[in-house]
C-alpha cells in the first residue's frame, strides 16, 4: 500500500522490463546487459549499433539483443534509455503499473548481481562464498547475461520488514514467540534504495518493482468472467498468469494463475461422477464448459452452477440424513479394535492393480462441441502450455518456448553452503 | 546426458516401491497416526480412489482396502485413533471411511470441490476442517449435516495444514489466514504472503525447545518456500529460498518448477521438499542448509509424507499438469517411494 505513490514515473528497460530509480542507471544497465558485444565485450549504445558493430568489426549478424525478453529482442529498434521505446508499449507499461499489476511480481531472481552481494549473511554465518559473476554452484560459469538466479536459501529482506498485522486485543496464540519484530528498514544498498524502500510492504495487490512481465494482460477480459453464478476471481485478480519475469527463466505451470488441481480438475476425464440421487447437477454447466474462450470458464469447470450446487446440497443432506440414522455410536466404536480387523475383514487385494480401472476414452483436443448428455466433455484448449492467441487471451503466442521436457541425467541442484 | 525425453530412470534414487500403486496421479499421501501399532500408508488419487497399505518393517507394502468417490480425490486425513480416514473429493463432499466396517458415509459437503481435510483433535472437541474452492472453511462434528462452524476465505482453499492449536490455510490471490483451535476455532489473523505467486502447499512447523506450533512453511508455483514465523522474534527469521529449479538447460533458460508438498520430521524439525522437478530435498530451516537432494525422476513428485516417527519418507510419483493436459502420458506408471529418511535429516550439527 504505501509503496504505490512512486512507482508510475521510473524509469525501466524496454528490453527486459526492469525498472531503475534513475535513467542514468537504466543507461548503463542497458549498455551492460543488451548493448554489449559478446565477442569483444564493447560495450555500444543501441541494439542497431551493435548489430553495426558486430557485423564491421566481427563480420558476424546479431538478430536479437541480447538478453531481451522474447518480444522485446528487436534489434532494428533504436532506443537509449527511455528514449525510442515504442508508444504502444509505453502505454502498455504504463498500464500494467497502474491496473492491478499483481502477480506479476517480479520474484528477486533477476535483481543485479550487485544487490545479492550486498544482501549481508545470508546463509547464516558465512556471508563470503558470493562472488560475483560466479555461481556458488558446481555449475560453472553462468552463460554471459544470465542472471545468476541460483543462488539457494535467498533471504528476502523485503518481507522481513513486512509490517505485522497484530490485531488489537488479540492475545498471542502461539506463545513459543510472542515478541513483536523490530521493524529495521534500511536499505541494504543505497544505490537501490527505492528498491527496497518501496518494496517493504508487500501488499495483496501491490505492484511489481520489478515491472511486469512480457506477456500482455488486458484487464478486459476480467469483467465478463461468470455465468451461472461460478465463483469467479476478483476484480484484482483480473487475468491472472503466471509469468516469470525473469528473462533468462520460466515457471513451469500453465498460464492461468489457477491451481494445477483446478486446472485438472476441469478437464472431462476429470469431471464427479453425477450422483445417483442428484443427476440435475451435472448437465447444465456443460455448455458453459465448452467454450473455448477461455477466460469465463477461468476458475469453474469443476465448480459446478451454483444453482446446481444448491440443489445438490439438498440432495446431499437428505443423502446425510438417512445414513446418520444407521451410523448411531459411530463415535463410541472403539478405534484400535477395530482397526485390528481390517485386514482381515477387508481383505487382501489382487496384486494386479486394487480395482480394475475404469477405461476412459482419451478425447482429443480438437472436438467441436458435444452435446451435454455425454460425461465426456473436450479438454479445453487453453491449457496450451505453447499459447495460441485466443479471444480473450491476449498473449504473444509462443512467448515460451517449451524447452526440454525433463532435464535428464543426474542434475544437482546447487549447494549454497 | 541432452537426451530429453524419458533420459531420467523411474526410481534413480534405489528406494522401495510401493506395491499395487495407484492407476493416476496421487494426490494425498499420508501415514496412519502414532495411535496404531502398525504403520498404513494412505494415498488418494485422481482414479477417485484412495488405498491403504500396510507397511511392514522390513519396508514391504502390502495393500489392504480400497476406498473411492464419485470424484477425483483431493486430500485424505487420518482420524486420531486410526479407526477411520477422511476423503476430500472434486464431487464437493468428504467422506468418513470407517476402516473396520469399511464403510463410507458423507460427513461434509461444500458448494464446490474440497481441496482439503484435516481431524482436529483438542483436548474439549474432535472436528474436521474441510476447505474449498467454494471459499469457505467448514469445521464438522461428522454426526451432523451442518458445520458446527462456517468460515469465509478471501479466495479459493489451495493448502491448508492443521497441527493444533494451529491452523492455516493458503488461498488463490496469494491470501494466507491463520486459525486459533483453542477453545474452539477461530480466525487469528491473516498474514501478508512472502512469496509472489501462487501457493501451492504449506505446512506448520513446531518450536524446536516448546514443542508448539510456531510458524510455518509455504511453497509456491514459482520454486520457493517462504518460512514464516507467527510472532518472529527477530524480523530476519522470516526468509525464503528457492528450490526445484534445475540448473539451466542448453536454451539458456532456467526452468522453475512447483513446489508440490513440503513435510516437515517429526522428530528432527528439518523439512522435505518435492517439487515438479520431478525430485525431492532435504532442508534445515534453522541452519539454512540442504541436507539432500535426490536423482532427478522421470515424473513430477506431486507429494510426500514423514511416517509419524520420521523413519519413512513417502514420495509419490506421477503427471501433475504443470506441463498442461497435452503432456498426460496415461502410459507413464505412477509410482509411490519408500525410503528411510532418519538419518538423511538430522539437522546439521554446527
């Protein structure tokens, strides 16, 4: 909350969509990162004239600026700084700064090597094993521009400060720390002061420092989440996604911020048996689900209608009723006892599989419509983790591209200790 | 060693699998309560079933019922006394599975699937608290079909953990909420989420001197798990750290994976890990440290869980979706791992 006032004017990188407290900084972070030679490590000052100087002094064609977020690699556009960045995205920037830009925080990962040094200990005592440029991992050298996200058990020094929500008058429910923080909030580095100055409250819908990700999210496709009275995200919550914004990473999750369970739970294969005593529940929401523009059916699939959910509880509680009356001493029956029975009174199972499984037609992507008679409904498309540009989905297709599926082989991941 | 696809061996890690595994992804694992004599594995799945092993000492698992719902199951919860286990399905109810009769019967309903349930024993009630994508958290005495107490959340119930008096429950929109059990349950407060994406699993740890619930660990999609103290002594308490991000590939970027399930030891206080990665960590929270790191698996690991002793570490094995639903290879096994944990997890000793 208190972190919003400074944010709309700073400067940031059209390339990677950083910000800077000053221009000067963004200058030479753009020079560092995007502008330098991989080759003679001359450091140029536009994307064109690195293409220039590659090309005459090392006869070889750059095609994308280093480093740059996928739909930001044009190596044709001129910009300096702030200056030359196109209208389209300044606005788009501008946008993302100020609608609710939450979600689209940037994670720590891609802060300069220069303000993890700073962060002091770490890793409890030893504070010294960061040096930079070199990974404190048995990886090797990092590939020129990438940015050294590996660093394990990061301490976050924003939330630290995050102010505690003590509510008056309540007692300490958990006695083993009862103390109120100390709240410190001094900047770690001075040069990035607005950093973590502004960074301190990390509110529900605060917006990124780091600013927002490449992929374009419209609120307009908020509003027209919901029918059949479907539990629908917030109005801040607008076109969740979940997007690394560090360039040289990606989160492996579907683009809808929705939970994988949700996500799964949506698909036909998936979908409650309809119960025998409320078979009214299950065919309303199928056409609903079957519209491939996505947004509305965001969170819900599995949600059915609340209208449906209404009368399903009624069907469930007279269900309850009538096995509560054969359920009796339920909480009398001795749990240990009987427990000593179950194997027998159970039984073994076959060892092939417990139970036969039910066989499920896989259902390809592709079917059109179906009528809502059959359980089976089409797997929606939207969970392309390869994005196609969809109606209300306004995303850079292909931002991602989708690397290897598993990085095989032995894969350590880096000690930080 | 580029090789992509299915280059990472089923069990890299030699540990002992658990016989007649489930037929699709499990997604609740949990080990029968310290109240029985015998140790029984649980794991609920999204076949719609959930199954019980017996787990023998010399580690040999013998299937022992079998249990399903009208939907696919979101969590599973151990009664106290081991007598009974509670299902939490997509089809919006839970159901009481009553082992010695072996029979199911409904004990709560929500408007929509129940992400989770757990048995809360005080020493003045027994209860179950369910959460739902519906938004709400519901506290059941199991005899009745109304809650004895119904609480709004501010998003959908993505994770939630119980270890009294303690309980919290992480939401969509990154909402955190902390609940008091003493007496009878109550909103403590909620707290600001340390992370910056979506909760995915959490976790409550105890005090290592008291003994009592002090705080908790939160995971999220983005490859980190926040700790977080209820009343930190010292503000640095509090810290994240980033996990299940395999190094970076030969494209140049650094795949980040979900975290699926954090478990803390029983015994020790250190804390595991799995993520869709497709392998499972050790940690110390206190030293700071990783005390392990396993193979890498062909599969996401989707959960784990800690026996009540801390001697067996379960992990299951299987597609999660964090790849999208084009990437469900029916073909591929799922699996359940045992492995003996005790010693890989004794805090580092400084």
């Amino acid at each position: 909350m208190g972190r919003k006032k400074k944010k709309a004017s700073k400067p940031w990188c059209w390339y990677c969509n950083r910000e800077f407290d000053d221009e000067k900084i963004l200058i030479q972070h753009q020079k560092a990162k995007h502008f330098k030679c991989h080759i003679c490590h001359k450091k140029l000052y536009t994307g064109p004239g690195l293409s220039i100087h590659c090309m005459q002094v090392h006869k070889e064609a750059i095609d994308k600026v280093p480093n740059s977020l996928p739909n930001r690699s044009n190596i044709e556009i001129e910009i300096y700084g702030m200056e030359g960045i196109p209208p389209e995205d300044m606005k788009e920037h501008e946008k993302q700064k100020s609608g609710g830009g939450k979600g689209d925080e940037d994670s720590d990962d891609d802060e300069p090597a220069a303000k993890k040094k700073a962060t002091p200990a770490l890793l409890g005592p030893g504070p010294s094993q960061v040096t930079q440029g070199i990974l404190p991992t048995p990886m090797g050298p990092v590939p020129p521009g990438m940015y050294p996200g590996h660093m394990q058990m990061q301490m976050m020094p924003p939330f630290m400060q995050a102010p505690r929500m003590m509510m008056p008058g309540m007692r300490p429910l958990f006695p083993a720390a009862s103390m109120p923080p100390t709240s410190t909030s001094k900047p770690t580095f001075p040069a990035y002061s607005m950093y973590s100055g502004s960074n301190t409250t990390t509110t529900y819908y605060s917006n990124a420092t780091i600013s927002a990700p490449p992929t374009t999210t419209t609120p307009s496709s908020s509003s027209e989440h919901k029918e059949n009275g479907e539990v629908k995200p917030p109005a801040a919550n607008a076109c969740p996604l979940v997007t690394a914004t560090g360039a040289g990473s990606k989160i492996i999750h579907p683009p809808e911020d929705v939970s994988l369970e949700e996500i799964r739970a949506r698909s036909a294969k998936y979908r409650a048996k309809p119960k025998a005593d409320a078979p009214a529940a299950q065919p309303q929401p199928a056409p609903a689900m079957i519209t491939p523009s996505t947004s509305q059916a965001e969170v819900a699939a599995h949600m059915n209608a609340a209208v449906a959910a209404a009368r399903q509880q009624q069907a469930a509680a007279a269900l309850r009723r009538g096995v509560l009356n054969s359920m009796g001493g339920m909480g009398s029956m001795g749990g240990m006892g009987s427990m000593g029975a179950m194997g027998g009174m159970v039984g073994m199972l076959p060892p092939q599989g417990m139970v036969p499984r039910v066989p499920v037609p896989h259902v390809p992507v592709s079917v059109p419509q179906m009528p809502p008679v059959v359980p089976m409904l089409p797997v929606m498309p939207q969970f392309n983790l390869v994005r196609q540009l969809q109606p209300g989905m306004l995303l850079p297709g292909g931002m991602m591209p989708m690397g290897a599926m598993f990085p095989s082989g032995m894969v350590m991941q880096p000690r930080y200790r | 060693m580029f090789n992509q696809l299915g280059g990472a061996p089923s069990n890299p890690n030699k540990d002992l699998e658990v016989t007649s595994p489930p037929d699709d992804t499990v997604s609740a694992l949990e080990f029968s309560p310290p109240s029985l004599p015998q140790t029984f594995l649980v794991s609920g799945s999204w076949d719609c079933r959930v199954r019980c092993w017996e787990v023998e000492a010399s580690g040999k698992t013998v299937p022992k019922a079998v249990q399903s719902m009208d939907g696919p199951i979101l969590d599973v919860a151990w009664h106290d006394d081991g007598s009974k286990i509670f299902m939490a399905s997509t089809d919006k109810s839970v159901k009481c599975w009553d082992l010695a009769s072996n029979q199911a019967i409904q004990v709560a309903a929500h408007e929509a699937p129940v992400k989770t349930c757990h048995w809360i024993k005080a020493p003045n009630y027994t209860c179950l608290m369910t959460a739902s994508w519906d938004k709400t958290l519901k506290f059941w005495d199991t005899r009745s079909a109304v809650p004895i107490m119904n609480m709004n959340l501010s998003e959908r119930c993505y994770c939630a953990d119980v270890d009294y008096p303690m309980a919290v429950v992480g939401t969509a929109d990154r909402g955190i909420c902390l609940y008091t059990l003493e007496g009878k349950p109550g909103e403590f407060k909620r707290v600001e989420s340390p992370l910056k994406h979506q909760h995915r699993c959490i976790a409550i740890f105890r005090d290592k001197k008291t003994k009592q619930p002090t705080g908790f660990a939160l995971g999220s999609v983005e490859g980190r798990v926040a700790i977080q103290y209820v009343n930190p002594t010292n503000p640095k308490d509090n810290f994240t750290f980033k996990c299940h991000r395999p190094p970076a590939n030969t494209t140049g970027y650094q795949d980040i994976y979900a975290v699926n399930d954090i478990a803390f030891h029983p015994a020790h206080g250190t804390l595991a890990t799995v993520g869709s990665d497709g392998s499972f960590s050790f940690w110390d929270k206190d030293a700071r440290t990783r005390l392990k790191s396993s193979e890498m698996l062909d599969q996401p690991l989707t959960k784990c869980a800690f026996n009540h002793n801390g001697q067996i570490f379960a992990y299951a094995v299987g597609y999660d979706w964090s790849k999208g639903h084009e990437h469900f290879n029916p073909a591929k096994k799922n699996y359940i791992y045992l492995r003996a944990c005790y010693e890989d997890l004794k805090p580092r000793s400084t």
